[in-house]
C-alpha cells in the first residue's frame, strides 16, 4: 500500500467481529479501532431479503445498488475515511488513503462471491474495488481455499518440464547399463574357465592377475625387472649377481618357444642369488 497498492478487506456477512486488540511494546493492550480510527457495531435487526447497499452519491443511480448481507456497520469513523455506499443510512463500505495506495473495508464480501457473480453481478463495484491496478491478488487462505503446488506443477512453473523426460530416460539407460553390456561378450575359453575356478585366495588371485596382465613369454623378464628396480645401490654383490641373472634372462628368450623353460631358469636364477661370496 505504502507503495501504490490496494487492500480491500472484506466481513464474513452474518457475523460480528470481536474488538481489535494490539500489544505495544510495553505489553498495555492498544485498540486498534482509535489507531486506525475506524470501528463497527451491529444493526438490530439482520439483513432481510431484497435488503440492498446504496451508493452514497445519490446520482449513480439505482443500477449501482448492491445486495446485502451483512449486519455490520462502521462508525467512529476519523475524517481519512470516505463512505461510498451505505446501508440503512450507515457506512457500509469505506476507503481512506494509506501512503501512496489506499485501504478499503466492506462489512459484507457477497458482493465479491461466486454466488453474486452468476446472480447479482455488480461490475461497477468490482471495478472500483480493484482500483486502476491491473493485477489483483485474492488472499482467500483463511477460507481453506490455498495451493499446495506439487514437483509437477514446480517444473512448470519454473520451466523444469523438460527434466522428467530426461530423468525417466536416465533411468532407462541405468537399468539397461545394469541388466547387459554393451560391449559382444566374447565366449569363455578353458583358461579363462580355470582362472574363475581358481580365483579363491589371494595367491590364486595374484596368478591369475599376471595371467591376464603379462604374456607368458615375458614373465621371467618382467619379474626380474621388478625385482632389480627395488636393489639397494650400496650392495655392489647384488649388483654383480643381478648382472649374471640378466643374462640367464637374455639366454632364455634367444630359445624357441617349445625349447623355453621359465622355471628352470627361475631356479637357476635363485641359486646365484643364493650364492655365498
């Protein structure tokens, strides 16, 4: 309001509200009817059929009259406060300006309902309720009527509509990813059948990593490589002894394959190291 806005408050017809109450600071309750200079009583007698509220103005015309239902009336009214239209000779609807917007209250809200709309439509009163702005904003939580919006209505309100497809096609793709390779599976030899029935500790598990990862024809070479790499520099009989297994090596890989035979050369290679100088 403060802004240019305007609040229109409508009663609940039919019943009287209590008196407005405020704490201050100081916890001494307050009576909002003389902050805001506006207060309500009752009629005596309750709306009746065909009871209507009138515009103040008595050059609008008979058109402009309102059906009405409720049995409050403002009073106590501060100069701030216009009534434009009355019932019974009372204000039952009043504006006062509040910063750069105004405030309206109305002691009855059937004017605004469904009901009114379809059978007693008033457009002149709904277009001065609304004021100049061209967007209005119904508050009706009080009623039970509110929104709850779902993921659904999230997505497309923010435009995120089109991630559920591509949410439920990644789905897709992992339970496809999970259920079968897309890669040929090649058929299972017999070597490859004995490493899965020998792989059940962990030296069988490290055979059948080296069968998998080294040729056999460069078993004895990569295992000596490994082995030398890890010599300490100050032991100068290693060095001399690793030089002789280097070429027990070189020996065995100038053999035909058929010819070749790794665990003897292993054996040969143990006793030199095992050798005393």
């Amino acid at each position: 309001m403060t802004g240019g806005g305007r609040l229109v408050l409508t009663l609940l017809p039919g019943q009287s509200p209590g008196r407005l109450l405020a704490e201050k600071p100081e916890t001494q309750p307050a009576d909002l009817a003389e902050r805001w200079g506006l207060a309500w009583s009752t009629h005596d007698k309750p709306p009746g059929p065909g009871d209507q509220a009138v515009p103040a103005d008595t050059n609008a015309g008979p058109a402009a009259a309102v059906p009405w239902h409720g049995r409050v009336y403002f009073d106590r009214l501060s100069p701030r406060w216009k009534a434009p239209w009355l019932y019974r000779g009372k204000p039952a609807i009043v504006e006062r300006p509040l910063g750069a917007g105004t405030v309206v209250a109305a002691a009855d809200s059937y004017f605004a309902s469904n009901e009114a709309l379809r059978a007693h439509r008033r457009a002149g009163l709904l277009v001065w309720a609304v004021g100049p702005d061209r967007r209005a904003i119904f508050d009706e939580t009080h009623l039970g009527v509110h929104d709850e919006p779902g993921i659904v209505m999230l997505a497309r309100r923010y435009g995120l509509a089109w991630m559920l497809p591509a949410l439920a096609v990644l789905a897709a793709l992992f339970v496809w990813k999970n259920a079968t390779s897309l890669v040929p599976r090649r058929p299972a030899g017999r070597d490859e059948q004995a490493v899965r029935v020998e792989g059940r500790d962990s030296s069988a598990g490290l055979v059948n990593l080296l069968r998998r990862a080294v040729p056999a024809g460069q078993l004895l070479r990569v295992c000596f490589e490994r082995w030398s790499r890890r010599l300490p520099p100050e032991r100068k009989d290693l060095a001399a002894k690793a030089a002789r297994m280097a070429r027990i090596v070189e020996r065995e890989e100038k053999l035909p394959r058929r010819r070749r035979d790794p665990a003897a050369a292993y054996r040969e290679m143990a006793k030199v190291l095992n050798e005393r100088a």
